[in-house]
C-alpha cells in the first residue's frame, strides 16, 4: 500500500480513515476538499487549477487521497495501488455529517481549507441522500474493473476497525 484512494458518501468518515491509516503506515494524507476549495467562504478553483494540484499530488510516490470528485476517479484509479470503499448507509451518513456540522458548527475542520466553515447546506444534504442511487453502481463498476488493484469496501464502522486493526 503506497498509493491509496478513499472513495464514499459524505459522512461515512473518509478523512478520518485518511487520518487514521496515515497514522498507521507514515503515508502522507492529501484531503481533496483542501486542494479543490480556495482559503474562505466555499469558493471553488478553476478546473484547470484544480486539475494540476492534483496532478501533483499524483506524481508522488506515496499518498492517501481521500475524497469523491467524481470527474477525476478515473485518473486517480490509474495511479493508486488501493482503493477503500466506504459504502455506508444514507442513514448512517447523514447522521454522521450532521455530528459533524454541530462539533465544527463555525469552524474548519483540519481536512478543510481555512475559512470554509461547517454550516448546513440544504444541496449537500440532498447530495449525501442521493449518493448511493447516483454512484453506487458506478463505483463498483469501477471497482470490479479494477483487477490490478487491491480493493478494500467496507461498509460499516465495525469493518473499519477490523481493517485498521489489521495493518
């Protein structure tokens, strides 16, 4: 494992598995929100700048990404030697982000740019509710299509343990 992507709803905890497995194993954590949401007030790059950071971040030889961006799976699949799937309930993810939102109500998180604050954004709240109708498939499409990688779908907190534990 030298290259890993997590990939999941929001919510199902893929900067804290991010956080956790660079803990474990020394490899460095690139969160993608921080590298895609400019410093304050959720103002996005340009696709292009986006696009080069990443890039970047890519060449290296070692790294977790974690995060969706679903225009750039693809290119972030070729790279990686694993990818971990979170594939939580809708349920189980709301819950989460709304725990979330009240711990940093008015703050970042670390996984965040500075100056994008938690608060309740009715569109990303429809976003977590329809993800795994819009996505799920795709990404075990993807995933089954991946036979050069090693595949990791967990799908509940329990599992994540068990992996962590694993290492």
């Amino acid at each position: 494992m030298n290259r890993v992507m997590i990939i999941g709803c929001g919510g199902a905890g893929k900067s804290t598995l991010a956080r956790k497995l660079g803990e474990k194993t020394g490899l460095p954590v690139v969160h993608l929100d921080q590298i895609y949401w400019e410093p304050g007030n959720w103002q996005h790059l340009e696709k292009p700048v986006f696009e080069r950071r990443l890039a970047v971040e890519l060449e290296k030889p070692r790294w977790i990404l974690d995060g969706n961006f679903n225009r750039t799976i693809e290119v972030r699949l070729e790279r990686c030697d694993t990818v971990i799937y979170l594939d939580f309930p809708r349920l189980v993810c709301l819950k989460n982000w709304l725990g979330r939102v009240i711990q940093n109500w008015g703050h970042h998180r670390p996984d965040m740019t500075p100056g994008c604050s938690e608060w309740i954004d009715p569109e990303f709240v429809k976003w977590i509710w329809n993800f795994n109708k819009q996505n799920r498939a795709r990404y075990y499409g993807l995933l089954n299509d991946a036979r050069d990688k090693q595949v990791v779908i967990l799908k509940s907190r329990r599992q994540v343990h068990k992996f962590l534990d694993s290492l």
